[in-house]
C-alpha cells in the first residue's frame, strides 16, 4: 500500500469511496475517520501521510479549528499536509471578518464538490 490519507467526515460516501474512490489505490491508502476523536486515535496509531478534512456539519468547524491547531502545534504532526474541502472554501472567504487561512492553518482549500483530477493533483502537489 502506498501513502495513507486520512479522510476526516461524518458521511460515509465521502470516505473511502462515493467521491474519493481515486484515492483507494497502489498509490494512496484512505484511513476514515467520522470525527476529530476518531482521527486523534488513529493518528496515535498509525503513520498518516496527509489528512483531508470533509466535514462542513457547523459543530465541526468550530471543533476542526482547534483541531488544525493542535496538529500544526504539535511536532509529531506538523509537517502532515492538511487539505479542507468545504462548499465555502473559497479563496479570500471569511467568518466573522477572519479569513478563512487565518482561521485554519491548512494546506490546500478545496471547494465543494472536489473534481477528482484536482483532488489528486492537489494530494501529489503536498506530498513531493
């Protein structure tokens, strides 16, 4: 198996098939997880090469901030690349007068829905 992403979501069609069926394969071993305490677990456990959040339900936002922290403050984790999918994703959008990268410290924005080509382009771009 090649390099494990985890894919953080709360519906099961966004991980490890549905949309992201490109990512199951020699290349890329997708390791879901339906929540932040799920995902710590499973980074304490395992190897993860990069984690794509997925999940724009309103009680993860605010969790998944605290969450991008704790990974970029974390020596462990820091230099895991983090890519945010959301339907609001969009270059300069911001929350409350915050930008959205100042919000979340992450990688790669990507709008909702993900084309395939631009997902795995964006996944190889942060993993070189």
């Amino acid at each position: 198996m090649g390099n494990k992403i985890l894919v953080i979501d709360s519906q099961d069609r966004y991980r490890g098939g549905g949309t992201l069926p490109e990512l199951d394969s020699d290349d890329y071993q997708v390791v879901p997880a339906t929540g932040i305490e799920e995902a710590k677990g499973i980074l304490e456990r395992e190897s993860i090469d990069a984690i794509m959040i997925n999940d724009t339900r309103e009680k993860f936002r605010k969790e998944g901030v605290e969450f991008f922290n704790f990974l970029k403050k974390d020596k462990r984790f820091k230099n895991i690349p983090l890519i945010f999918s959301d339907t609001m994703a969009a270059e300069g959008f911001s929350l409350d007068g915050v930008k959205y990268g100042e919000l979340l410290p992450v990688d790669q924005f990507l709008k909702k829905p993900v084309e395939p080509e631009k997902l795995m382009r964006t996944i190889r771009e942060l993993m070189k």
